[in-house]
C-alpha cells in the first residue's frame, strides 16, 4: 500500500540529528527522543466519527506540519497529541498513540504529566493576565521549581529561544496584555518551552498575526526545530513549505463521512511531486 | 398598483419623517427612564437630609456619631449612634466570614467544575434562595440557629450578634455566587486552555489562573453581598436580641443600625427629636452603603474594561 511506502520513507529521511542544542535542554534530553506514532487514530465526538484510520509517525527533532482544508480535523488531530481532547466532554480517541514507544492513553499515564512533555501553542495568544516574568515562570512553578535563580536562568532560555529574550530583558515586570500581539505569540511559545517539552503543539500559531510578526514565528520555529518537535497545524501552503520537514494532508471528502489523511511525506516531495490527486488539487489551490 | 413619482417621493419623504419622531419619542421616555432613578436616588437622600436636619442641628452630627450610649427614651435623652454603627458591623463581619468562602468556593464550583444539569440546577437553586423572603430566613434563624447557639456555646440566650451573621451571610449568598460566577464565566476560555496544556491539573488553573483574572468581578460581589447584609433589616431584627449597647464579641446581644430604625419609628412623635434622630442613622447608613456599591461598581467596571481588547 502507498500509506505504508510513506511511512517508510519518512522514516528514513526524518531528521534524528540532536547536535545545536543550548544548554537548556543538554541534560536528559539525550535519551529523550520525542517522536509519536499513530496507528488507526480515530476520533469521534459523541456518536459522530470525525476523524478515521490515522497511521502516521511523526520524526523528533523536526517539523510536521498538518494541513487541509478547514474543518478536515487538523485541530482535533492536534490535541490527541497532548490529550487535550479530554478537556472537551463527549470525545473519544480510538487507536494508538505512542510518544517514544509509550502508549499515552494508557490508564497509567496522567494527561497532566503528559502535557508537561508535550507543549501547545494556540491559535490567538493567549497569555495570562500577569507579567511577562511570571508568564514564563507559570510551568517551572507547576513543576515546583521556586528558586530565583533557577528561575531566572530558565525564563531567559525560554525567552531568548522564543526570540523575544531582546526586547523584554529590561521589562519582565510588565504586563503581559502591554506587549504586541506578535509579542505575546511569542511569550506563549516562551511559557511552553519553560517546562522544556520534548514536543511542541501549534494550532495555526501565526493566523491571527501580521506579515512580520509571523515572519518572527516561522523564524522562531525553524531555530527551535533541531531541539524540540514540532507538530504545526496551518491553513497556510506556503508556509507548510517553507517551515516543515514532513507533512500531512487531512481531509473531509464529505459530511457523512469521517476525515482521513490522504497523504503524509516529506514536504519537498510532497510540494512537489504529490502521490495524490486530491493533495494535488489542494495544495495547487484547486479546493479548500 | 400603479403609483405616480410624485406620490413615492413625497410618501416615502413623509414616512422617514414619521420614524424619525417614533424613535425620539421612544428615545426620550428611554432617557426619562434612565433619568428616573437617578433623581430617586437623589431624592431619597434630601429627603433622608431633611427629617435629620433637625437632630443635625440639637444634637449635631458629631456627637451623635461618637456617642457610645443609646437611650433615645431616658431622662436625659442619649443619641450615640456607635452601639449601633459597632453592632451593624459586627453582624456583617459574620456574615463575611460566612459568605467569602462559601459564596467564592459555590462560585468557582459552579462554573469550573460542573456541567449539565447539575450546574443547571445549582444555578436555578441559588436564583430560589434569592427570592425567599427574609421574614422566612428569620424564622428559619429563630427556630433553628438560636437554640443551636445557645447550646452550643452555653450562653444563656441564643440572640446574638452570630446568629443574626450567620443567617445574613446564607442570605447574601445569592449575590455573592452569581456576581462572582458571572465574573469567572468572562474569562476567556483560551486561558483555561492555556494552563491545562501547561501540565496544570484544573484545579491547579482554576485557582491559579481562572479566580485571580475573574478577581476584580469577584471583589465586586463581595460588595454588594456586604452592602446586602449591612442593610438587611428584618432578619436581624429577630435574630440579635436588640440590646443597644456596645459589644465586645460576637456573643452578646447587639442592635444594628437598620434594626433601629425599624423597631422605634412606630414609636416616636412624629416630627419630633428621636423621630428625626433616626433619619440621622438612616443617612449613615445611606452614606455606608452607596459607599460600599460604589466601590464595587467602579472595579466591575474596571475588570469589564480588562477583557474588551
């Protein structure tokens, strides 16, 4: 079968190089790999399958974009990943999803401490109502880290690997609602690397922001991508190509029916030379 | 049907006209509405200004304000308002330490952590105990709570200061719960979101995120549950045993304020000193609770103004 021709294929090409990483995650990010797979994921809420058959894995250390059109499930397929479907009553996830060999929807496992490994970004920033300082601090004080030092030494990483360490390091104390809302984008992606996960959620992270701000983004991902995975959903081509290394292309062909991924590789390939018809016609802008 | 261009324009013109003086009709009896309780409110307080004028001027507001004594029928006559300015706040200190956690900890229940109907339920239960009268509330305080207290804590009347608190804090507590439910319920979903996909537990982000943003709303609740129990009258007035003298813990008799009032104006000669005395403690009562709504309405405004960005 193609699907499993690809899988192949992704896994053999994806990037497991470790090397260029900062002294935040040196220690014990070694072991840790960060890498998902996904067998016959399906998702249904209530009696309604939205989401079917599912296989894929997702490379550490390196950017998998989703992409479809909208209402195909990107976002649903997203939060199986750190479970935060389990938020929203009435949804169950089907299948298997594993992060480095461990089942995460096993009874044993805590969606609390699997959100600890598995950041997310979301659509609008949303910071919390406090400073730019305890923002950051807010996943290390969850984790119990309460020294000052260790603290400060852990919200500068953050921030200088968000890219926005120069332009706040003299205004910690502020408000977080005072910062642009490219800024505050950029103080969310900072707040979820405080907790150092090994994996980084984005839900169209730069959708509701401006040409430049999301220019920032996209460069913030590109120097994060070599440290940390990335699973980025984006209604954006163009940005699909410019900022992954594999992709996934989910559809919904009709409303009886649930989505499916048509096609998942490598994102040169894919833009390319597709093995689709349908991620042809997509990603040419002939639907969606 | 056939019209001629004259007769549509002129029709047309004609009908705008008339809507025009439709809606500034409606508009000023809208405004005259609005204005309405406005001058209510101003009217209530000159007229609370006149009857105490005359007190104002034998006694003088001062020294009825410092007056540690209440004999407003004894040879000579005593206006010192502290017995009952001291048991007033006494009362609604109870009722604090009741309606602060409890109302605060429903609060966050409700719109945190349920769901479905139970959440309908609880809703639709406080909205009930709003309306009941507080006569009823008094009744419960007399056959329940006042035998309990003197029992409980040996005293040799069961008409105190607590009882009448404890039943104040129960009655202020549909204020408090739905002011501050409608407080958590603005905040934005995002930031719940937010904290869980942080590793927080949604007990961790209710109280670390959820109740600190929705804090300024719940403030104002607090409020307005205390100006609802500094001047709730009936209820006190069965419940604290009414000895107007200065008290030194919640379990002694004390009289309030609006206890005062209530229980004396059928009394007093009409027009007479005590009788203007009392409008005296009804403007300071005035004074304590447009302060106390005041405060609460500016930092609701305040956190109204936080969320529209």
């Amino acid at each position: 079968m193609v699907m499993s021709a690809v899988l192949e294929e992704v896994a053999m090409e994806a990037p497991f190089s470790g090397t260029g990483r900062s002294r935040t995650y040196a220690e014990g990010a070694e072991e840790i790999s960060g890498s998902f797979s996904l067998t016959d994921v399906s998702v249904a809420y209530g009696n309604e399958t939205v989401i079917a058959g599912v296989d894929m894995l997702v490379p550490s250390r390196a950017v998998t974009a989703l992409i479809g059109p909208s209402g195909c499930g990107k976002s649903t397929l997203l939060r199986c990943f750190n479970r935060m479907n389990d938020e929203i009553g009435n949804v169950r996830v089907g299948g298997t999803i594993t992060l480095d060999g461990l089942d995460i929807y096993q009874k044993s496992i805590d969606p609390v401490d699997l959100r600890m490994r598995v950041g997310q970004v979301f659509q609008r920033p949303n910071p919390f109502p406090m400073s730019i300082y305890d923002n950051v601090a807010f996943g290390p004080r969850t984790q119990g880290i309460r020294k000052r030092e260790e603290l400060d030494a852990i919200i500068e990483d953050a921030l200088r690997d968000a890219a926005l360490w120069e332009e706040v390091q003299n205004h910690l104390k502020k408000h977080a609602f005072e910062l642009s809302g490219g800024q505050q984008q950029r103080l969310c992606i900072a707040r979820a690397l405080a907790t150092r996960p090994e994996v980084l959620l984005m839900d169209e992270p730069a959708s509701a922001l401006d040409p430049i701000s999301t220019q920032q983004i996209e460069d913030t991902i590109a120097e994060l991508k070599d440290r940390v995975t990335i699973v980025i959903v984006t209604h954006n081509m163009q940005q699909a190509a410019r900022i992954s290394d594999q992709t996934a292309f989910m559809l919904r062909e009709s409303m009886d029916q649930p989505a499916h991924l048509v096609e998942v590789g490598d994102t040169k390939r894919m833009f390319t030379n597709p093995n689709d018809k349908r991620t042809e016609s997509y990603i040419t802008g002939r639907f969606g | 049907m056939k019209v001629t261009p004259t007769e549509t324009a002129g029709q047309r013109l004609g009908r705008t006209t008339r809507r025009r003086a439709a809606e500034s009709v409606v508009r000023v009896l809208i405004y005259a509405a609005g204005l309405l309780s406005i001058v209510i409110l101003l009217a209530i307080a000159v007229f609370l200004f006149v009857e105490a004028r005359r007190s104002i001027a034998e006694v003088g507001l001062g020294t009825m304000l410092t007056g540690t004594k209440w004999f407003p029928t004894g040879t000579p006559k005593i206006f010192g308002f502290l017995p009952l300015i001291i048991g007033s706040l006494m009362v609604t200190g109870v009722a604090l330490v009741v309606f602060v956690p409890v109302g605060i900890g429903a609060a966050v229940y409700i719109s945190e952590f349920s769901a479905g109907w139970l959440k309908e339920v609880t809703k639709t239960v406080i909205e009930f105990m709003a309306a009941v009268p507080s006569v009823v509330y008094g009744f419960l305080g007399v056959a329940v709570l006042i035998p309990w207290v003197k029992t409980a804590f040996g005293l040799t009347s069961g008409m105190t200061a607590l009882t009448g608190g404890l039943v104040l804090g129960v009655m202020s507590l549909p204020t408090v719960i739905s002011i501050s439910e409608d407080a958590l319920h603005a905040v934005p979903d995002a930031l719940r979101q937010g904290s869980l996909a942080l590793g927080n537990t949604r007990w961790q982000t209710a109280y670390k995120v959820v109740v600190p943003s929705a804090s300024s709303g719940i403030f104002a609740g607090v409020m307005l549950g205390l100006g609802r129990a500094i001047g709730e009258t009936m209820a006190v007035l069965m419940l604290t045993g009414n000895a107007a003298v200065i008290p030194t813990n919640i379990f002694e008799s004390v009289r309030t304020m609006t206890g005062t009032i209530a229980a004396e104006m059928g009394e007093v000669v009409f027009g007479g000193l005590h009788y203007s005395v009392l409008f005296s403690v009804g403007l300071v009562l005035f004074g304590i609770t447009f302060v106390i709504n005041l405060a609460a309405d500016l930092v609701l405004e305040r956190q109204r103004k936080r969320w529209r960005r």
